[in-house]
C-alpha cells in the first residue's frame, strides 16, 4: 500500500486549463513501487480538472518502508491536514487499485470528504467509479479501520 499527496506547484496562466503531457505531475519525495509513468497519467485524467491542476505528487507512506500500522498512517498522514490523497494497493497477484480521497486519511466521529472521492482500478484495464451521488458516506476512520465509501 502506498499513500500520495497532492504537492501544489505554480503554473502559468495559460496552462491552468489545458490538458497535455507537459502538465503531468510528477512524482516526488521516494520513488513507488506501484506507480509508474502510465498509472500517474491515467489518475491524472480521472480527477476533476479543478482539483487536479497545479500538484505534483508525493509519496507519504509506503507499507515497504512504514510498516502496516493504521495509527501510524494516521499520525504521519496527520502532517497533511488539507491535502487530498492516493491510496494505492497492489495485492498479492499483483493487481493494482485504490482510491482518490478529497481529504486525507484520519480518525473521524462522521463520514468526511466529498463527492470528489473515487475509487479506481487496473484489472484488467483502468477504470473509475465516481460517486454516484445516493448519499454522503465518504470516508470514515476509526482506531481499527478505515473505510471508504459505504450503503445504507
């Protein structure tokens, strides 16, 4: 597992709405074992233009470096209160999905975030599933999980 914030960058005026490869994010702060080149421009075209725009990425925490503990991601992820995030998981056959959460990870007492959260996946090709606007339930953290999204 590995977790990606958003790192915002300057960009001039007349590139703010285009959409080509010379606006592509880069990824920063560690290289992903998950992420390549193809992975970055296929998230890069499912997130909203207006909170895609102007970021770079950057590795948080990776499971291969940080270890598996929830309250530890919570307390790193904690040193990125207004970013949204990556949450990207490869399984044990190697398949890669995850999801595109509007804030970051945390302890929560409610649901948080909203209907910019998506999940994704690379099996057996990319696709995304953008909320479909039945409810709120977004994100939700507590000390032993944390779930994203959720029925009545």
């Amino acid at each position: 597992m590995q977790i990606i914030h958003h790192s915002e960058v300057s960009l001039p005026e007349d590139e703010e709405e285009s959409f080509d490869e010379g606006s592509m994010p880069e990824l920063v702060g560690g290289a992903s074992v998950i992420l390549n080149d193809q992975r970055i421009k296929d998230l890069y075209k499912a997130v909203p233009r207006q909170v895609s725009v102007g970021y770079n990425y950057e590795l948080v925490y990776a499971t291969h470096r940080d270890g598996f503990s929830l309250m530890n991601l919570y307390v790193k992820m904690a040193e990125y209160p207004e970013s949204p995030v990556w949450l990207l998981i490869r399984d044990n056959h190697r398949c890669v999905f995850g999801a595109y959460l509007s804030e970051t990870i945390k302890e929560s007492k409610n649901f948080y975030g909203s209907g910019y959260t998506f999940l994704f996946s690379w099996h057996p090709h990319f696709r995304h599933f953008h909320w479909q606007g039945d409810n709120e339930f977004y994100m939700y953290g507590q000390k032993d999980y944390f779930s994203i999204g959720s029925g009545e």
